[in-house]
C-alpha cells in the first residue's frame, strides 16, 4: 500500500489496482479510481492550484494522472519500458550552501 496525505485527502493506492480518496475527517472512501494493474506509487503536486490530479504509476508501465475534480483519468503518460517504480512523490536532494568565501 502507498499513502500520501494532502489537506484532508489521504490517497491509497494498493496491489488490488484501486486508489482511494479518502476524507481524514468523516474517515470514509470518497472517490475511488479502479486501476489497470498494482499500483506502486501515488503523488499530488503539494504546489497545484489549478487542478486536483493524483499522478499513479502502475504494474503496466503507465503512468496516469487521475483527476478528482471529475473522477476520471485525465491523462496516461506512456512510452516507461519496465513497470514505473518512479520518483513520483519524493523530494529532490537538498543543495547544499556553502559557507566558504572565495577571493
């Protein structure tokens, strides 16, 4: 199972190909999305302000952007060979600053 907690949204996306929207308030499943395969990874833009899209990466090598607002996929990112263990939801590595003085 993958979790990933946005405002009061906790998506789960799990091995019997479903993703589930639920409401950490009323603790129930309010949106459900029935995967083609296992789901590996789930993610949400925490920037987005425009738009409600859960990016999943699955067992058959896509990648779908599932939008809340309408439950429906709003667009399949093709062309992984392999199943997608991706970066989806993990942050980039911190840059280090320097303190060293030049000159």
């Amino acid at each position: 199972m993958v979790l990933f907690f946005r405002g009061i949204h906790l998506f789960s996306g799990t091995y019997d190909h479903h993703i589930n929207v639920w409401d950490t308030n009323t603790t129930q499943v309010v949106m459900d999305f029935k995967m083609p395969g296992k789901v590996y990874r789930t993610a949400m833009s925490s920037l987005a302000t425009s738009h409600m899209l859960i990016a999943a990466a699955t067992e058959d090598v896509q990648v779908r952007l599932c939008d809340m607002a309408t439950g429906a996929f709003a667009h399949t990112l093709s062309g992984h060979r392999d199943q997608s263990h991706s970066q989806l939801g993990r942050r980039p590595p911190l840059l280090k600053r320097s303190t060293t003085k030049v000159g």
